[in-house]
C-alpha cells in the first residue's frame, strides 16, 4: 500500500491513449502538431500570451528556467528544504554552470518578504560576495503548504522592487490550486512570477512536464539550453500529448481533487499528529520508530521525514481501501 510518493503513481489511461494516438509519423523534436499547440492551451490556462515547452523531469524545467533568469556568478533566493536545494543533485549549479543557492528558513518550507530581504540586505554589495538575481518558491511545498496568490504577490512585488526574478517550482501546484480554488493566473504571472515548472508527472502523465514563460522574451535562450542539456526529445510530441490530454476537460485539476481528498482522509484521522495542516497531498505526522515498525509490518509504504515524524502522499489513484486502512491504523495508535 504505496504512500510514499505520488510520482510512483499509475499514468492516467487518457495519458496512455494521447501517447497511442501520437504514436505515427509526425514532425520531429518539437515541430509536430501537439508540441505547436502548447502555446495555445496554456495561454488560454493562464489568460495571458505564454510560451510553453516540454521537458521529460521536474528537475530539468526547474533548472532550465534558473539557468536563464540567474548568470552563472550571482544567486538564487530558496528555502533550505527546497526540492532544487535537498532534491536535485546540484543541478541548479550545473544548469546555471555555478550560480548560488541563497537558503532561507521559515515554517513548512515557505519563505516571505521579509526573510527573502533581510537575507538581501544581509549581503555586502561588493564583489567579494554573491549577490541574488532570483527567487525561487515551491508551491506546494515539500511539506504540503500552499501559497495563496496574496503571498505570491507581495513576494512578486519585492522582487520586482529589488531587481529579481522570480520563478514557481509547480510541481504540485494543481494540488494547490485544488485546494485554494484560485486561477492559475493570479497565482502566478498576476503576482509576479516570470517562469512556472509546471508539473504533470506526479499528477497523472507519465514523463511529462511543462515549462511555461510568462516572459516570453526567454523562449529562445531557454530552447538552445534545453537542447544542449540532453531534454530535446525527438519523439517529443508524445510528451505534448500527455500534457493536452490532461489540460483537455480539466482532468489536471480532477485529479489534483482525488488526490487532495484521499490526504483530507488521512488528516483526519491523524488529528493532532499532525506536523502541519494538509493543504495539498502531503500529511507530515508525528510517529515514533516503534509507531513507524507496526503501520509498516501492515504493509504500508511510506518515507520517515526526520526525527519522530513520518511523510505520506496521496494521489489521483490512491487505493479508497488502502487510504481508509492507513486512516484506521493511524487512529489506532
């Protein structure tokens, strides 16, 4: 009873027929008709001109989009439990080809206005040290907690104050959106995000991501960098199909909302367990190692999350026996 990732989630069987039905001969790389029609689903998503690009990994559309927002020798405002800091094998400075990650704590992964300019105001203006070009917000966050678009916004308004861009890891930001019920563009470009990773895998696709630009201006350096760093697939109008065939009907959000709603099951019965509220599909519980031996001797897949505490993510196809199992376990100890 698998919990302990959504990327070890099943492909939806849409996914599965928009990769059979892109499965013939077409243009190659991204010249074929569904990687041409990116542009214009997701400017319709997010009600503004964007450029859209496929990628294969969330690591690959994160750091392609750093690489180009951030030179080589400046830095890139995080926080410390950012997936590009804890989860992704330095590639931010191989991409960027050296730039520095700039880490921040703050509760549940989350940073704000004011840790993000004390931590540039804490930086001599010299050549002697890293000066920030960027900053970098996971939403959700590894811990499960939402932005709302307000809290994007008064970040997006201090980077634009100070002369930063400003990029969104939306590896789980249908998740969010499920959550908030807030458009995709208010929590994103409308606050003043330049460049989205916005995720599919974990949600549905199979190898899937997109990496949309609100500032379109990037779309050139961004495709010579994509080609150079290996993720210029030649078949890539079977990650196109994948990602419109989740945009088509919304399925992107229904998922999100399966997946939001198995965690809302688990978080009930974790009670006062719990780490942090359950704002996407992520339940960080308190659990002792003794706790941790007994829900896995029932079969229960999970990670531990640090001392005393255990992490379980949900999604979209989350067993209902296997979720309601976990939720009476977990009330049992």
């Amino acid at each position: 009873m698998q919990f302990i990732s959504d990327n070890a989630a099943a492909a939806h069987p849409k996914v599965l027929e928009a990769i059979a039905a892109s499965n013939r001969l077409d243009a190659p790389y991204d010249g074929d008709e569904w990687s041409q029609r990116l542009d214009d689903a997701f400017s319709e998503l997010f009600e503004t001109e964007v450029r859209a690009l496929w990628v294969s990994t969330g690591t690959a559309a994160n750091c392609l989009a750093l690489a180009a927002l951030c030179p080589s020798y400046r830095g890139i405002v995080c926080h410390r439990d950012a997936h590009i800091e804890v989860d992704e094998a330095g590639a931010p400075g191989f991409f960027t080809g050296g730039a520095k990650l700039i880490l921040l704590d703050g509760e549940g992964a989350k940073i704000t206005p004011e840790t993000v300019a004390a931590a540039c105001d804490g930086i001599r203006k010299d050549v002697h040290q890293v000066q920030p070009a960027a900053i970098s917000i996971t939403n959700a966050t590894e811990y499960g907690l939402v932005y709302h678009s307000g809290e994007v916004a008064a970040l997006g308004k201090l980077a634009k104050e100070r002369g930063l861009a400003f990029h969104m890891d939306g590896a789980r930001l249908a998740n969010a959106l499920a959550t908030t019920g807030e458009s995709p563009a208010d929590v994103t470009w409308r606050a003043g995000v330049d460049t989205l990773s916005f995720g599919f895998t974990k949600n549905g696709g199979l190898n899937a991501e997109a990496l949309i630009l609100f500032r379109t201006d990037l779309a050139d350096e961004i495709e010579v960098r994509r080609k150079r760093s290996g993720h210029l697939l030649s078949k890539g109008r079977m990650l196109a199909a994948q990602i419109l065939a989740m945009l088509e009907g919304d399925l992107w959000l229904d998922n999100a909302r399966s997946a939001n709603a198995a965690a809302q099951l688990l978080a009930q019965a974790a009670a006062d367990r719990l780490v942090y509220p359950v704002e996407a599909n992520e339940i960080i519980l308190k659990a002792s190692d003794e706790e941790c031996d007994r829900l896995q001797a029932k079969g229960f897949d999970f990670y531990e999350w640090g001392p005393g505490q255990i992490r379980l993510v949900t999604s979209w196809d989350s067993d209902a026996q296997a979720v309601d199992r976990l939720a009476a376990a977990i009330a049992g100890l």
